[in-house]
C-alpha cells in the first residue's frame, strides 16, 4: 500500500464510521477511536514504505553489480522481499491486508475503551473487504500512472528521480481525479 496520508486517514475515517454507526463497536471517546485506527494503518504504510525506499537505497549502491538483464523494479522488488521477510511483514497484497485487519481486530480486543458488539472475526472481515476494495483502486491507479509515463515520448528510466517525481505527481493528479484527495 504506497497511499496518502491523507487517503490514509479518509479510509480509516469510513472504517471507524461504518463499525461506529452500525454498531459494531462502541467508543468512549470515538476521535480517539478513529485515530488509532488511523495510526495503525499509517504505520503500515509506514512500514512498506520505509522497506522500499531502504531496497531502493541498496539497489541504488549496487547498482554496478546487478546484470543488465534485470529491470530496477525487479530488483528492488527481489531485496524487498528479503527485508519483509526478515521484518516480518507481508509483501503480497491479499496477505498483507489480512495482516493489517488482524492488528486493527487485536486492537479491538485489547483496547478497553472500545466495546464490541459482533464477533471479533465479523469485525475483521468487514475491515478486510473496504482494505481490498481499497488496494483494487490503488492497483488500477497505478496502472493508469505507469502506462501515462511509458506513453511519453521520452523514454524515462525507472527508479531515477525524474521517473519517481513524474510518477508522484501524475498518481496523486489520479487520485484527486477519482475524488480520494
């Protein structure tokens, strides 16, 4: 999940609404509710973001050795999945969405200012649904932002700093264009 803060807080905004207003759960205080809920997504973005920038940085360094044969992506992928591995975090989608409505179902069960009123499981499923509904926008979005920058004339070579500021800022124009910012 490489999403927006902002995008970020509107899912876990709709989240913490929907459990609230159907009476899932039940919040002594329902802001700080929906903040932690928003934390714990913001730390899994966090989470990924921080392994791809580091596999960007290793790739990067070693640039000289890799073979000419093996594209950026494949290689910075190749070494964030053994940083994943090794931080105990999911890189496949389906996998790690699973993983992140566990922890937000942990903190349901754990957090004693919040009352569940369904089973715990019910509650994860229902997160787990608006998540995936969530990375199939995310996918096609970045589709759209990868075809748009192959479509130009000038071939821009990913993973330099042209292709990662064009790719920025043509996703984020996606994203106000679907109306998530």
């Amino acid at each position: 999940m490489k999403l927006p803060a902002k995008l970020v807080e509107i899912v876990a905004h709709n989240i913490s609404q929907e459990l609230l207003e159907k009476h899932l759960v039940e919040a002594d205080d329902p802001e700080k509710f929906k903040k932690d809920i928003t934390d714990i997504l913001l730390k899994a973005v966090e989470e990924e973001r921080q392994i791809h920038e580091e596999a960007e940085r290793l790739v990067e360094q070693h640039i000289n050795l890799i073979d000419e044969e093996i594209r950026f992506r494949e290689a910075v992928n190749k070494v964030k999945e053994k940083l994943a591995e090794e931080r105990g975090i999911h890189l496949d989608p389906e996998e790690r969405l699973n993983q992140v409505s566990q922890r937000i179902k942990k903190y349901l069960e754990t957090e004693d200012s919040v009352e569940i009123f369904e089973h715990p499981n019910k509650i994860r499923r229902i997160v787990l649904e608006r998540l995936k509904k969530l990375l199939r926008e995310e996918r096609e979005i970045d589709k759209e932002v990868r075809q748009r920058i192959r479509s130009y004339s000038k071939k821009i070579i990913e993973g330099t700093p042209e292709w990662k500021i064009l790719y920025n800022r043509i996703y984020e124009d996606a994203l106000r264009r679907r109306g998530l910012l």
